[in-house]
C-alpha cells in the first residue's frame, strides 16, 4: 500500500478538498477542549465548535443549509477495522496530519469488500476536505508513528446517534449500526465483537510500518 496525498488526482473518486473556508479558530478550539486518547474516541457534536461563527458557514455553504453537527475523533490508531459510510459527505479537517483509509462503495461484492481495495490518503494540518457519501471510511488513523490526531468530523444533524427501530427489509438493513450509520466490520474488530456484521474479508489493514 503507498500513502497519497489527498492533492493526488486518484482522491477525487473519494472527496474533495474544500478551499475558501478559515479553520483556524475551529482547530485551535478543537486542541483547547478535546482530549487526546491513547485509542481512539468520537463526540458527534461538541458545542464549543457548534458556537463558532464556521459552523455557520459549514450549514450554509458546505451542506445547502441543511443541520449539522460538528465533532471530532481524536487518538492514536493505525488499523483499519471497520469501514462505515453515511447517506450524506462528512467533512474532515485535522489540528495535525492526518490518514484515511478509504474504499468505494461500489467496490462491495454481496455487501462485502476485500481490504485489499483499500487505499490510503494523506491529509495535511488545516486541509478541509469532504469525504463523499460513496466512500467507505472510518476512523483517521496516525500520520507519525507515536503521535496522535485531533480531527474534526462535520456531519449532517443527528448522525451516528442512537439506532433507529427498524423492521428488517433487505441485507442493507443488517449493518444499520446506529443513526445515519452502515457498518462493515472486520472480524479482528471489537465492533464485530460487540455484534457488527463481519462483512471486511482479507488482511486487517495496518499502516504502522508505512508512517
């Protein structure tokens, strides 16, 4: 696997980077009030970031007003472990470089992916960037070895909250996981322990040798 910069022209099927936006106080706040985990951690909404006059911006300009919730995941990860992805783009912008682990959705087989589709991308500090509904993403993961990231995660109003109720329709149903939430899960994963669908095949994605 080799690590792209997500400047590189192979990003553009999974996002784009979001120019014209200033985070600076957005990221500045997001290091004064979140902590920095020895695993990982994800807050859908905190309202330090809410009350920032980019929030704003983001609702209006970035999502055609729709709600949104702005959050963060924050730590120290290398693996891939599970793949998620959300009816609508998430938007991510980190205090430090950062990595996704990406795939398309229409590179499912039966609802299940090889990790060996699974390609790599380098966000610089400060580079907004969308992640598109058709992507399959999950947790940032380190751009240095040892050292952490502090992330922000936009996403529409009310997503990866509680699970709806639902009556069972189809095999996409299964991997509902929680509000605005499709999971797929490795087997090595504790969201797989936990009950998610084990539907990655293939070697657990590591880029610790890689950073």
């Amino acid at each position: 696997m080799k690590i792209l910069p997500v400047s590189d022209p192979s990003f553009q099927k999974y996002g784009q980077i979001l120019e014209g936006y200033d985070v600076k106080e957005l990221l500045e706040t997001l290091d004064r009030v979140s902590p920095l985990p020895e695993g990982t951690d994800y807050v859908p909404e905190q309202a330090e970031l809410m009350a920032l006059p980019i929030a704003e911006e983001l609702k209006n300009n970035a999502y055609g007003g729709m709600p949104i919730q702005i959050g963060w995941c924050n730590g120290h990860n290398t693996k891939l472990n599970c793949l998620e992805y959300h009816r609508d783009s998430e938007l991510n912008v980190g205090v430090k470089d950062f990595i996704l682990l990406l795939a398309k959705r229409e590179e499912l087989e039966d609802g299940a992916l090889d990790t060996a589709k699974v390609a790599a991308f380098l966000c610089p500090a400060g580079t907004l960037v969308e992640v598109y509904a058709t992507t399959l993403h999950y947790a940032p993961c380190s751009a240095k070895k040892g050292e952490g990231f502090k992330t922000i995660v936009v996403l529409p109003k009310g997503t990866n909250l509680d699970k709806p109720r639902i009556t069972v329709k189809n095999a996409e149903d299964e991997i509902l996981w929680a509000s605005n939430k499709w999971l797929l899960a490795h087997a090595e994963s504790s969201e797989a322990a936990a009950g998610a669908k084990v539907l990655l095949k293939g070697v657990n994605t590591d880029i610790a040798d890689l950073i």
